[in-house]
C-alpha cells in the first residue's frame, strides 16, 4: 500500500505547483511578492481539499482489495468484478512449488500458504492502471487449481481486459509446469 501513499504525495505535490503556475500564467500582475504568498496559502488549501477526497475514494475502492491480497485471509474474494477460472493440469506430476517460482518472476508474491496450497498475488501497478489481484488455491485431490482475479479498480473494460490477460497468462503456466 506504500505504492498509493507515493502516488497521492506526487499527486498533491504537482496539483500544488500546477495551480500556482496557472494562477500566474494567467494573473495580469505576476511574481508580486503578496500574490505569490496568496497563491501558494490558496493552492496548498486547495490541494490538500483535492488530495483528501481522492485519498477517501481510494480508502474506500481500492484498500479493502490491496489489504486481502495482503492478508492471511483464505476466504475466496467475494469482490466487485472478480473472474473466476478453474483449470486442470495436464499432468499427474504437478509441481505446486515450480508454478509458485514461476508466478514470482512474473509477478508480485503478496501470500504463499504451501501447506493449504495457496497463492495471492497481484499485477505491477502504474499511475495510470493500479493493477488486477488474483487468488490461486490447488486442491491436490482433484488435481484442480481454482483462480480468481479481481481489479483493484472498479469494472471497466480496461480492468475486465487485464484480468482476462492475467488468467490466460496464468493458464499458460499451469498447463506449462
């Protein structure tokens, strides 16, 4: 969750110095020193008004996913727009173990429960795409792996994309171990 704090400091910051360069660019007098204080006491108002409605809209969309995906909770994930996937692999030999290194280099390894056989793991994130979380439990009786991916966004065709991507990449890897 770090990632959020990074990226709403740099929101704050460049919303900060945006609206102070805009107030100048279009003030008939700049740079008079009592302007300027008033510009930069305004913006930082402002900015922190801005930044604590987006924190409050990210606390409540996008932290309760990035807390489970952290969590030692097993329950599978009952949120918005999830997929769900259950794949059999082809082979009686199946390496929980290679899938786990396998999913490692591909991806960020949030949980590993090697007893119960299960993975949480979520997508690199970005500015402009926070990024798809996904739960995979092998069931050893069965021979089954059962993968839910979820976005940490809301559902659009942006995250239903990437999380399509995400299970047939993680397909590709279970019918490849």
């Amino acid at each position: 969750m770090k990632f959020i704090q990074k990226y709403l400091v740099v929101w704050f910051f460049v919303c900060w110095i945006g609206y102070i360069a805009l107030r100048f660019i279009f003030s008939d007098a700049p740079w008079k020193d009592p302007d300027l204080f008033n510009a930069i006491i305004l913006g930082f108002i402002m900015t922190i008004l801005l930044s604590g409605a987006i924190s409050g809209g990210l606390y409540f969309s996008i932290i309760p996913k990035m807390k489970y995906i952290e969590s030692r909770d097993l329950k599978v994930p009952l949120f918005d727009g999830r997929l769900e996937r259950i794949i059999k692999p082809e082979t009686d030999d199946f390496s929980f173990a290679e899938l786990q290194r396998k999913i490692n280099q591909n991806w960020i390894l949030t949980y590993v429960d090697n007893e119960l056989n299960i993975l949480k793991f979520r997508t690199k994130d970005s500015i402009f795409q926070w990024g798809v979380g996904s739960y995979l439990a092998y069931d050893d009786s069965d021979n089954t792996i059962s993968v839910v991916s979820f976005p940490f966004t809301g559902n659009t065709r942006k995250s239903k994309r990437l999380k399509t991507e995400l299970n047939n990449r993680i397909e590709e890897l279970i019918l490849s171990v």
